[in-house]
C-alpha cells in the first residue's frame, strides 16, 4: 500500500485509520499514546440492533508543522464524488467496516488508479508512521471482515459527521438500504423487504422501482384480486341491486290494455296528402278475450312446443337460451332467447329495439308477472295478445281467420300451424315456410311428450280456408287490393298489422288520386261491351323516376264464391301470367348486353325447326300478321312484328336461357326469392314468355320504367313515408334511390335501355295504336296462346288466353293485362280472338292519354347504337328509293314519320327491297348512314 496516497496535507501525517469498534474489543488507542480516531455511526447497523459508539475524545494530534491553515489548496470544500452505479439502475454497495490496519486491502490501489478528486497528493514518507506494534495491536483486537468488492476507501474525516455537518443529502455512506447480505432481518411480517417500495433512479434519472421475483409475483396476485373483485362488484352485485330497483318500478301491463293498445286505426294518405281511408282494428271475434281455463290443451302445448318449452318451470326468463341466443347471435344462426312471458311483455310494450335497456325493463317485467299470476294466466294473456297474421290478434281470431271455427275446436295438428306462425305472421301464405314449421312444432310436441308418436306419423298438414275468404277488416272506401299491397310491403320491412295499430301509424302511399280514378275509367271504358264472362283485367302505371306505383286496378274488392257469399275477390295485378311477346323486351336486352345491335339478322321464316336437345326437334311458328319477317330479319324489324322465330334462335344460339332472365330481374322483375311472386323458369319457353315463365302486371310495368329510366332501376314501391301517432318518421321513400340495371357502368346502362327503346318505338305504330299527343312513347304487346285441346271446338285453335300490353313515356310506364283465370280461350264481342292490340292496347292508350294530358312534352335521349346499326344502309348494295305516297296507319303528329331528307336513313326490308314508308322514323339529332359519324366506326354491312 502506497501509504504517501494517505497524506491529507504536504508534510503531515495521514489521517488516523478508522477502525471498528466491536463488543469486547479494548477501547485503547489506535496510535501509541493517543486515543483512536471515532468511527462515524450507522443509522441503522446491517443486522438491525443500534451500535454503540465510542466517547468521543479529542481527536488525534496532528504532527508539528500543522499551523491550522486551510486543509485544502484552495478555500472551498472539495465536492464529495457521486457514488458510481451498478447496472439497472442499483445505487453501489456500502462499504463494511475497514480491515484491521485502518485501511481495506486493495484499496490503496484502486484509490491510486481513479484517484480523490479535490484532495492535494500525500507528503512524502516521513516519520511519524504507527509503529509496527501497535499495528499488530489493532489488528488482533480487530474481528477481520470479508472485503466487499464493491467496496470503497472511507470518506475524508472532513465530510460528514467527522466534522460536525450532515450531509444536506441525507447520504450516510454506511447505509446500505440494498446490501442483501442482511436481508433476512430486513424482512417484515409477511416477507416484504422494507425498502421494497424504494425507487431507484435509472440511467436517464427517472425513478423505477426495483423488485425481486418474488415481489413482483405478489405484486401481480394482489392486481388480479383487485380486478376480481372490482369485476364481482360491476356484473354482479350492481347488476342484483339494479334488478331489485327495476322490479318495484315497473309494472305488468294488463291483456285489457294491451287489447286497447291494439285498437287504432291506420290511417292511409294518397301521395299529395289528401285522405285515402283507415284500416280500422279487427272487431268481433278478433277481440274475444278468453278466460282461464278456454284455451284447450292441444293449443298450450302445441305453443309451449313453437315458443318456449320450459314455460311451465322457468321463472319468466330462461338462462339457457338467452345464452343460446348470445351464441346464435355470434354465429349468425337463427333464434331468440325470449320466453313467453317476455314475448308477452315486448307485444304489451311494442317496443323491438334490440337494446339492452329494453331488455333489462322485459326481465324484471317478466320475473314479476311469474310472481303475481299463475302459468295458467299468463298462457291466456299471451294467446289472446299474440299476432298470427291475416289482421288476427289473439288465438280466438286467428282460429276463424284460417279454419272458420272457434278456438275451443282447434285439434293439435291445426294448433300447431297456428303456434308455427307466431315467429313469422306476415309469412302465413307461404306455404312451403307454413309446412316447415308445422313440421317443426309437430316434432317438438314428440320430443316433450305432449303427442303420441302415432298421432304425429299419421297426421296430415291442415289446409287453411283461402286468404280471400276469411273476413277482412272494416277499411270504408279504400281499396281492398291496394290496403293489401301497402300491408304487405311493410310487413316485409318488419311492421305488421299488429304493430301498426299499436303505433297508430300514418302511411303515406305513392298512389295518385287522379291517376287512380283515370286507371278505373280506363279499364271500364275498355271492357264496354265485351260478352266473355272469362275475361279479367288489370293495369299497373309505375313512375319511372321514382319507382313509386302511382295507380293500381286489380279487378273488384268482392266476388262470389260457389256457395254464393261474398268473399274478397283476387288482385289480378298481382296474379302471374304468362307475358307473351311482351317478354321480349328482356331477350333483347340480354342481346345489346353481349355487343350485339339491332341490325344483326335472323331467319325470321315460319315454321322453323329447331333441336331442343337430344335430337329433339320443335316447331315454332310465328302468329297472325307476323309469319311473314323473311330470311333476312334484322332484330328492329322482328321487335316490330314480333315474329316468334328470331326471338327463339336469339336466345337458343345466342344469348342462352340464363342471361335472359338475368336481364329481366336486373330491369324489375321481382321473382319469388326476392319476395315476389313472377316465376322465370329456366327453360327456353322464356324466350317468347311462355310455358313456367309467368311474371305479374306490377312487375312487367316496374321492368319497362327501368327502360324509361334510362337504364336505372327503381324499386317499385307502394309506401313513400310512415310515421307514427307523434308525427315521427320511421322511413321516407320520396328520394329516389335508383342504381345502374344492366351495367355497373351508368353510361353503358343507359345506353343499353336507350336502344331497347329505340326498337320499341316501332311497335306503337305497327299495333296500331297512338301515343298521348306531344309525347314520345315505346311499348310492346303480348299475347300467349291457348292450349287447344282435342275436345276443343275447331275455332279454339287460333284462341288466346293472355294478353298484353306494355308501354312508356320518360315519365310514366304503364302495364294492361286483359285475359283469363288460367288457361281459357278468349274472344272480343265481336266473337273473334284477342290480341294486345284489341283490348289491352286500347286501355293503355286510353289511360297514358288521360294521365299526360296538360303534362309537358318529353322526349327520350338519343343514345349510341350498340353493335350493327339497323339504320346504316351500304351504298355499294342498294339503291335508295323515295317511299311510296301511300297513306300509312292513323298516327298521332309526335310518331309521323319525319320526312326523309338526304342525309336522313330509311331501313331496308329483309329481302333487300325498300319499303312503300320509312319502317324506323328516326329523331333528326341521330346520325344516319352516308354522314361522317365518327361513333360509329366498326358498322357492318347489314
């Protein structure tokens, strides 16, 4: 050791050594004839026991030559060095008490490598050293301590409590708060070190707190049981306070006042407002409350087997299916977990929101009425609140509205259709849903006993009395056909009959009060005279901007049934039927789809044969004035004739069956999957509308008015807006909400549409009939053919039992079906068969009249021709040849023929010849063949 390091000041002696002062150690000096330097005092000795410290004395002498003066080169205090870091952040290590000598091993050394800051270096090696006797002395009176090695040389006895001043700090170099050597009496209670909670600066001088694995695991334990019990508290204890609460706030309504709930009226308004008429609650039987003890077994348990089958044991709530409900709900699978006596609550409140609050108020509701009532009340209320579909509330008109019979009758296979439509009344003339859940509760009443196996594989599906027959509800002057139509609708958008009475709804309709009473003279005007008992009738108008059906016939409210009675009579507006030619619209919209135009051609011969499949062969024929398109027939010229043969090669060769009945369901065409009743069979009777192929008046008016349109489409719709008894609204259908029909692209729809028109417009003219004055107009007739049978007079051969005509302006489409209950062969009261243009064509004409009268002229856009133009005539083959004066057919101004001009195009016949007229006026703003049109750079030849 370089004992020169230990010098404080030149010519001195080093300091006296510190030394430890142990029990039974002889308090003697550390130097010959002087008392021994004090060792400062631990605030807290390592093993926990306060140590005695020493009298303090006077402290050593220092040698000759100290003459008081500054102990330091310069008047201020050398600044204590910061203690050195251990890793993460730990403060070092406090040194234990100095080896014997006054001094640790090594640390002379290290001292020598890093130096004291601030302290002058030793005087040189001159007397004065402790002799080696009293060093041997000390040593043995010393108890030896393992050297740390973090340990340091002792402070300055200028520092600290050597010198009478604490550090401002608080820093006692003895405390060592981290030395782990004393960690077992450092421990408290539960075995948390007392300085657990100290925190530790790290390297960027933020306070950290430092744990050992085994505080940290506690630490972590005592966080989850908080969390546990926090949670326990929240989803538990506040949930059954709340509970408790609810259930002495709330109140069980009374089936009384849910049956006068159920009483008002909905009112229906035309589309400007003015009043169309009320639906006025079901009366009568409809209102029959029955008493405890009424509702027979079967009915009970059929219910109990669609609705809830724990009923008789559960509390007013079921935990297992809510559960099942939440599951259901997170896989998307079907079903609830409402008991009876929630569903009776949600009815008593008519609220549906599918909200917690709601759900909460249904439970407390629920566990209420099963403490108040018994099960055989509460089965009562239920079944005479529950809706079941066709205006019936209540099981007791439900029993006379689908079987013509009292409740008390009711036997378990007619029970159980009645239980199945519970979920889905507004579903009740579906039959093949009625089967799947009559099926369904039938199985049930088997699986709980309630029905004996036998009964159940014997038992057959009950037939409902016909909708049309059971007694409808008191609606005044408003019209049967169009009441069920709204109903319907809005049923399917979640609001039925029951719901809206509760609501007290205001509906507001798209028909116009003008054009309905124009659509009910039109049709009388139109059947004046006819003799054919079997002739029926409808017309549809639909507003091509909206979609909105703004007049609707179907026939009369009432008719007679077999046994003479008064039975509601059918909307054949409503009612499918075979569309004829007039499908034909569709065929060529799936034809301009693939690029094709109206001046591609077709064999349009009669009596063409062509091979429907496993070398079969059929006839198809074209009818009346049509059998003569030639070989040559463009697509505009077989529109206008409707000539059979080019229609049917289109779509057997061309198109294909699939692509047409796409077309159909993109124009309007509502079949049954999307909630309508038009069926488009996919065979090739859909090529000219016939065979499975039916579609309704609605919907062939509401597939032109996407024409009319331009391409876009607009759901027909008979509902604008409904709001309820406080003038809130539920939903607004005023705005136009169309897409593009046939294209994802608007512009290629459009033009599409644009070029079925401009075939259209042809077909008024040659049917004969006449578009409202200042208006341009397209259209199609239909006619579907009697089947003849060998029993048949020979006259029935050329009869026709459906027919059609369908027509538009940019502003309106309008559909008239004149025709029979199936099958039937028609006649005119001439006695000669019917066609669209005898009678349906007549009406329509009539009615589009009546409507546009005083309405502003409008004109369709012109569009590009897709495909082959049939206007562009090549000068190398033909020879233009002015038309012959002949006069053509009665037109109206709007569809006389433009006079033919230089530069304006005449179509030729398919036989290459010129026609006596001008067969496609066209508008002077399109182009015609011989002009520069740069749209149309790939025409071929015709």
């Amino acid at each position: 050791m370089n004992d020169d390091r230990n010098r404080s000041w030149p010519g001195q002696e080093p300091d006296a050594p510190r030394r430890a002062q142990w029990p039974g150690e002889a308090d003697d000096p550390g130097w010959p004839g002087e008392e021994p330097p004090r060792r400062p005092q631990r605030r807290t000795p390592p093993n926990g026991a306060p140590r005695s410290a020493a009298p303090r004395s006077a402290g050593p002498q220092w040698p000759d030559g100290d003459g008081g003066g500054p102990e330091w080169p310069s008047d201020d205090e050398p600044r204590r060095p910061a203690p050195p870091r251990r890793p993460n952040g730990v403060p070092p290590r406090r040194q234990g008490p100095p080896p014997p000598g006054g001094r640790p091993v090594g640390a002379g050394t290290q001292r020598s490598q890093q130096g004291a800051v601030g302290h002058r270096p030793p005087p040189p090696a001159s007397g004065n050293r402790r002799p080696p006797a009293a060093t041997a002395q000390a040593t043995a009176l010393v108890r030896p301590v393992e050297p740390d090695p973090y340990e340091r040389e002792p402070d300055l006895i200028t520092h600290h409590a050597h010198n009478g001043t604490e550090d401002p700090y608080g820093y006692d170099p003895y405390d060592d708060r981290y030395d782990d050597r004393h960690e077992s009496a450092a421990l408290g209670a539960e075995g948390d070190d007392q300085y657990d909670e100290e925190p530790a600066d790290d390297e960027d001088g933020d306070k950290k707190k430092v744990l050992t694995p085994k505080q940290r695991k506690k630490r972590r334990w005592r966080i989850v049981r908080r969390v546990l019990y926090a949670m326990f508290g929240l989803f538990v204890v506040v949930p059954a306070i709340a509970f408790v609460v609810t259930y002495f706030l709330v109140d069980v309504p009374s089936q009384e006042s849910i049956a006068n709930q159920q009483s008002q009226p909905i009112t229906l308004m035309y589309a400007d407002g003015s009043p169309m008429g009320k639906i006025a609650p079901a009366s009568g039987g409809s209102r029959y409350l029955l008493k405890p003890g009424d509702v027979p077994d079967a009915v009970k348990k059929a219910v109990y087997a669609a609705e809830d089958s724990s009923f008789e044991t559960n509390s007013g709530f079921d935990v297992g299916g809510i559960l099942r409900a939440v599951y259901n709900n997170v896989t998307g699978g079907q079903g609830g977990g409402s008991t009876i006596s929630q569903q009776y609550i949600k009815k008593a409140t008519a609220n549906e929101a599918p909200t917690l609050t709601r759900k909460w108020t249904e439970l407390a509701k629920s566990f209420k009425m099963n403490n108040q009532m018994s099960k055989e009340e509460i089965i009562t209320a239920y079944l005479n609140t529950i809706y079941f579909g066709r205006g019936a509330n209540g099981i007791e008109a439900a029993a006379q509205a689908y079987f013509k019979k009292p409740a008390k009758e009711l036997g378990a296979s007619e029970a159980a259709l009645l239980a199945g439509l519970i979920q889905g009344p507004s579903k009740s003339e579906n039959d093949a849903y009625a089967q799947r859940r009559w099926n369904f509760v039938m199985d049930q009443m088997v699986a709980n006993k309630w029905l004996d196996p036998g009964q159940r594989a014997t038992a057959e599906f009950p037939k409902p009395i016909p909708k049309a027959q059971a007694k409808a509800d008191d609606a005044g002057t408003l019209s049967l056909h169009i009441r069920n139509r709204v109903i319907d609708e809005l049923e399917a958008r979640g609001y039925d009959q029951d719901r809206l009475h509760q609501g007290g709804f205001k509906v507001t309709t798209t028909i116009d009060p003008k054009a309905q009473k124009m659509a009910e003279e039109s049709v009388a005007e139109g059947m004046k005279g006819q003799t054919d008992e079997s002739i029926l009738n409808a017309l549809v108008a639909v507003d091509p901007k909206t979609g909105g059906v703004v007049a609707y016939w179907g026939g009369p409210d009432w008719t007679k049934n077999d046994q003479g009675q008064d039975v509601q009579a059918h909307d054949w507006a409503n009612v499918p039927h075979n569309p004829g030619s007039a499908f034909k619209a569709f065929d060529l919209a799936a034809f301009l789809k693939m690029g094709k135009g109206l001046g591609e051609t077709f064999d349009g011969s009669n009596n063409r044969k062509f091979e429907v499949g496993n070398g079969t062969y059929r006839t198809i024929r074209n009818a009346g004035e049509s059998s003569n398109c030639g070989s040559q027939c463009t697509v505009a010229e077989a529109m206008k004739v409707s000539a059979n043969t080019v229609f049917y090669d289109m779509v057997i060769n061309k198109t294909k069956v699939d692509p047409v009945a796409k077309a159909a369901k993109e124009a309007g065409v509502k079949t049954e999957d999307e909630g309508g009743k038009s069926v488009l069979y996919p065979d090739l009777n859909i090529a000219l509308g016939g065979g499975r192929t039916v579609t309704t008046a609605e919907d062939m008016a509401a597939g032109f008015a996407t024409f009319a349109g331009e391409g876009v489409r607009q759901k027909q719709h008979f509902v604008a807006k409904l709001t309820n008894s406080q003038d809130e609204v539920d939903f607004d259908e005023t705005t136009p909400k169309g897409t593009p029909a046939f294209s994802d692209d608007a512009d290629k729809s459009k033009q599409i549409a644009g070029n079925v028109t401009d075939a259209l417009e042809e077909v008024i003219p040659y049917s004969k009939l006449k578009c409202p004055k200042g208006q341009e107009c397209a259209g199609k007739t239909g006619t579907q053919q009697y089947d003849f049978k060998d029993s048949d007079p020979a006259n029935f051969r050329d009869r026709n039992a459906q027919t059609w005509m369908v027509g538009y302006t940019p502003s309106i489409s309008t559909s008239v079906w004149v025709g029979g209950d199936g099958n039937k062969p028609l006649h005119d009261k001439s006695g000669k068969p019917i066609y669209g243009r005898t009678i349906a064509g007549p009406i329509w004409e009539d009615f589009m009249s009546r409507y546009l009268t005083g309405k502003p002229s409008e004109k369709f856009d012109s569009v590009k021709p897709i495909g082959k133009d049939a206007r562009y005539v090549p000068p190398a083959t033909t020879v233009q040849k002015p038309p012959e004066t002949t006069t053509p057919p009665p037109e109206t101004p709007s569809t006389t023929p433009t006079p033919t001009t230089p530069t304006e195009p005449t179509k030729p016949t398919e036989t290459g010849g010129w026609p006596t007229k001008p067969t496609m006026p066209t508008k002077p703003t399109r182009p015609g063949p011989g002009t520069s049109d740069p749209l149309f750079p790939n025409a071929e030849d015709p």
